[in-house]
C-alpha cells in the first residue's frame, strides 16, 4: 500500500495538490477506469490515466491502427500501423507508466456485452465516435448505476457532460433522446477533425475521471460543455434533468440496453421501442 | 511550554524540492489528527519552503529549532481534513 520512493517521485507533482495529496494518489491507484474506443479521445485519456497512475485501466476497441488515425490518435505510432488498437493502446500506456494494468478487449461493445463490461469498473469514458454506441453506453450506464464521462467531436467542435447516478442531473438521453436520423450528421470519416481537438476533448474526459476517483472539485454534471475552436469558445449550458427520458425518467421504457441497428449513417430504432 | 510528545518523524536532508514536501506530505499522512510529526530538514530552501507550504494547507508548525548542523528541527500538529 505504501508507495516507493520512485512511485513518490513520478506522482509529486499530484501529492503536492492539497486537492490530491497522498489520500487522492492511493485511490487513483486502487481506481478502475474502462475507456470504451482506442481513437482520438481515448488516446490522450488512456494516456493521462496512465501517467496519473490508475490503478487499472480497461480499454475496449475492435479496431487495427489505420494510417488515417495517426493524424490525432496520439496513443498509436507509425510502427503500430496493422495492430490490434488496445493492443497498441495497451503498449504505450505501460510504456508511459508500467505501475498500471492494462486489460484490452479487442471486441465492439454491443448490447450483449456492455453490462459484463462495465461491471468491474468505477468509471467509464465514452470515448466512441458514433451515436449509437454513445446511446448505448448511456443506457448501460443509467441501468448499471456507473458514472461516466460522455463526449464528441467533429470538425472544430467538441462537446462533453459527464453522469453520476444518483444525481438530479441528465443522462445523455435526456439532453439528446434520440440518434439523429441518418446522414443528418457526417460522421468524422466524411466531415474531417481537427488533431487536437481529440487532444482537449479527451483530456477533459481524463479530468472528469481523475476528480470524480479523487474527489476534487465539481463534476460536469447537469451541464454541457462546448468547445469551438475556430472562436476559441467554451460554453457551459446548464441542462435539467427530463422526468420522461427513456431510460433515467420516472417512467423508463429502456429497461435494458439495446443495439441500433448499426451503420452509425444508417439508424433505425429497434422493433419493439417506441 | 512543555514538549509535545511525537508520534511521527520524517528526515528530508536526503531529498530535494519538490520530494522533500511529499515525504512530509505522506509522513503526515500515517499520524492521527492532533498528533505531532519531527522534520528533520536543510538549511537554505527547505527551511524556507517547508514551513510556508505545510501552514499553507493548514498544519499547524509548533517549534523549529536549528540543529547547528545545517540542519532544522521541525515540529508540526496535523490537522484534520
């Protein structure tokens, strides 16, 4: 339980927080954090999670590292092109900090496995780049009773809310209700992303997850947080919670999470829902 | 003033800023709320820092004394959270 003096050294400048200190270090490194996509957002939370000395870091990813991603998805190296993501992933986390267990699951998270997922995990980054695995890891989430830390780019834009159960404070559905219908938006293949966006955006997402284990602060609950870069704008919306969402309101039909059917340009609900 | 009995003590001569604060950070950390902690520390920069950064989170320095060794004595209460 008692940190070396080399675990005193590389995590001084976090006990040096009065916020942090040693209390806050101990329960970054007992924390459980699982980062649902080895893209652009969770390149540079797994990252920040690993050099913050999280304990254990999930990472869940069905992809190989595209020549297209090294472009924003810091996580990845030229050398990594053709490997398993959380694989890739798993590697330079472990490089950055070898105190931290790395689990990959090399697997698209779907309805039939989200729950077992998230179960041994504390914290969960929606780090997806298509609305229906944000929906679903939403309604995982409300259903499961876990934190986590939602968010988006495209282009110069990025957004982020984070839900902590148990709060009177929205769920993603509440703010959004539903994926919007086909080719209503691009996704981030057709419309293009600024690098560094998914830098700002994901480190944001590392932010929540470092101060919720820890405790510091206030979360980004009942808010959105936009970020516009071309006007270098942050704005942070205050949003209530909706009594009748679908999966947190007072007369939930989600009782359990689902699947739609999928092509992120492609949506349809599920039969059976409304 | 009698002397306050010590529960704790920590030797920083052997490390340097920011290490000397987080040895003392964490010494702290084992003793119970109320109980006092010896700092054994430098002249120069951590006889200077150490003192301000400790009552900067609130601890309360009870005593320093110079060791004529080029060394203080540091004598602090841990306050509760």
């Amino acid at each position: 339980m008692a940190f070396t003096n080399d675990q005193l050294e590389r995590y001084s400048r976090h006990i040096l927080l009065q916020e942090v200190g040693v209390k806050g270090q101990k329960k970054l490194q007992d924390a459980k954090v699982l980062i649902i996509g080895a893209g652009g957002l969770g390149s540079p939370c797994s990252l920040y999670l690993a050099a913050a000395g999280v304990g254990t870091i999930g990472i869940a990813d069905a992809d190989e590292v595209d020549l297209s991603n090294l472009q924003r998805q810091i996580v990845h190296t030229t050398p990594d092109l053709g490997k398993a993501k959380v694989l890739s992933a798993k590697e330079t986390m472990q490089a950055v900090n070898p105190d931290v267990r790395v689990n990959p699951y090399r697997t698209f998270v779907a309805a039939n496995n989200i729950l077992d997922l998230i179960a041994d995990y504390d914290f969960v980054i929606d780090a997806t780049d298509n609305f229906p695995a944000k929906f679903l890891i939403n309604d995982a989430c409300v259903l499961a009773a876990k934190p986590f830390s939602h968010a988006g780019i495209i282009r110069f834009q990025g957004q982020l809310m984070t839900y902590v159960p148990g709060q009177d404070a929205p769920c993603y559905r509440c703010v959004f209700q539903d994926p919007p219908p086909p080719d209503a938006v691009p996704t981030c293949r057709q419309a293009g992303i600024i690098g560094a966006m998914a830098g700002v955006i994901g480190s944001l997402q590392a932010l929540e997850a470092v101060k919720y284990i820890t405790g510091a602060g206030q979360l980004l609950t009942g808010h959105l947080l936009t970020y516009d870069a071309l006007k270098m704008a942050f704005r942070k919306i205050k949003i209530p919670r909706r009594k009748t969402c679908a999966v947190c309101g007072e007369h939930p039909s989600i009782l359990r999470p689902f699947d739609y059917e999928q092509a992120c340009c492609d949506l349809k609900p599920p039969e059976g829902r409304p | 003033m009698a002397n306050p009995v010590i529960s704790g003590a920590v030797d920083i001569t052997d490390v340097v800023c920011p290490v000397t604060f987080v040895k003392v950070k964490v010494a702290l950390e084992e003793l119970e709320d109320g109980q006092v902690l010896s700092v054994r520390l430098n002249d120069g920069e951590p006889v200077q820092n150490i003192p301000r950064s400790l009552k900067e989170e609130g601890q309360r320095i009870l005593k320093l004394t110079d060791n004529g060794d080029q060394t203080y004595t540091l004598l602090v209460r841990k306050a509760g959270d």
